[in-house]
C-alpha cells in the first residue's frame, strides 16, 4: 500500500513517456494487493485523478467489473462516484465510471441502509484505523531509522513529513456511505457534463438516465427532455 501510495505521488510529475506503462502497473498493483477493496476503489479514482488521460478502457472497465461482482461493495462505489463527478473539474473517465456506476447501483443509494450495509461501514472503518495506526507507527521507525543512520536532516525531515500526510489522509474522517442521497442528486451530478462529454461518454450516460427513468418515476419527465434534445442530433452514436 505504501509502494502504491509513492508511485501514485511520482506519477504526477513522471515523464509523459511512461505514464501510460506506470498507470497500468498500479492499476495491477492495487487490485493484487489490496488491504480491503474500498481501498482499491479510492486508490482507482486517485490513479484517474492524477493520469485520467492515461487510464485506458481495459482499467476502468476491470474496476467496474469488481464493483459488479462484488455486492458488498456496490453502495460504497456509487456513493464515492457520486462525489467525484459532483466536481466541475471531473475527468471524461470519472463521468465513463460514475455513469455505469451510477446507472447501476444509484437506486441502492437512494434507498436505506441494510443491517448488512452497516455492519460493512463499520468494518470499513476499523481496517482504516488498522492502517492509520500502521502508517503512525511506519512514520515513527522511520525517524528513528534516519538518525541514526545520520543522513541529511532535511531528507529525513522531508520522508517524515510525507509519512504523516500519508496518515492524515487516512485518518480524515469520511462521509458514511450509508446516507440516502436522491435520485435528482444522482442525475444532476451526471448531466452537469453532458454537453462538454464525447460522444461515446454521452451515449454512456443516456444508457444510465435510461436506467434512472426505469427506476426512479420522479425522474421521467427530465429523462424524457433529454432523450428528446437529443434524439434529432447528427450524431448516429445518439440516435
């Protein structure tokens, strides 16, 4: 995890080159060694975040297909969807991810939580202070490790400071994924991208609202208005 957390670091200033290669290592990386697969979901959003251009289809369509097969994981992944395409700077695969995602498993967000999707949160967030605890004590080691080998304060200083934002991170507290978030929230998340998404994204979400308009009723008549807006386009992939 820690291996994954650094490389994830490096890929923001890598070289244009191998970008492509080292997204698809750590793509490898996080499914094979995984602590819990909530951390591979965040680590695979993070990997968009920081080289959405590089991720391929193949990557996001594998995270899909763990999300699919995984049922216990399916309220979490919609809920942490939902916030990243809530952002106005979301990547053209976020809005790929969040609309099957979404058009998916969004009903499971809308409706309450099940005994079963609380007791998953509350073990979710016992790994996570596993790992928090973990990163403090790996944190701590390594100061002692630097001195006493007598290397460079500022290295030293500079590998702990990185060490305790690695533990900051993970101690943040994080928005339950058991709350009920409404399907109108769900759908104005997506179409906020609609227009500036290609065509192949756009067909991706008229497939979700789809999906929206089969099971949310209050939703119809938006759907509808959209399919109509773009049911006279040129765009055969629309049509």
């Amino acid at each position: 995890m820690s291996l994954v957390a650094q490389l994830l670091k490096y890929l923001a200033v890598a070289e244009e080159s191998i970008k492509a290669e080292m997204v698809l290592k750590l793509a490898i990386l996080s499914e094979r060694y995984a602590p819990d697969m909530r951390w591979y979901v965040d680590t695979i959003l993070s990997l968009i975040a920081h080289a959405g251009d590089y991720v391929s289809d193949e990557i996001w369509h594998r995270a899909v297909q763990i999300i699919t097969n995984r049922k216990e994981l399916q309220r979490y992944a919609a809920h942490k969807m939902l916030r990243a395409v809530e952002s106005t700077a979301a990547h053209e695969i976020v809005v790929k991810v969040g609309g099957y995602i979404l058009g998916e498993f969004g009903y499971i967000l809308a409706e309450e939580p099940t005994v079963e999707d609380i007791e998953e949160e509350d073990k979710a967030r016992e790994l996570a202070e596993e790992r928090r605890r973990a990163s403090e004590k790996s944190s701590a080691k390594s100061k002692s490790s630097e001195s006493k080998e007598g290397d460079d304060e500022s290295k030293a200083k500079q590998l702990l400071t990185q060490e305790e934002e690695e533990a900051k991170d993970d101690d943040e507290p994080l928005e339950p994924s058991t709350i009920v978030i409404d399907a109108v929230t769900q759908f104005s998340a997506l179409h906020r991208h609609f227009e500036r998404q290609s065509s192949a994204t756009k067909a991706l979400l008229l497939t979700a609202y789809a999906k929206f308009y089969n099971v949310f009723p209050g939703l119809r008549p938006a759907v509808e208005q959209v399919f109509k807006e773009n049911s006279d386009g040129l765009d055969a992939e629309l049509q």
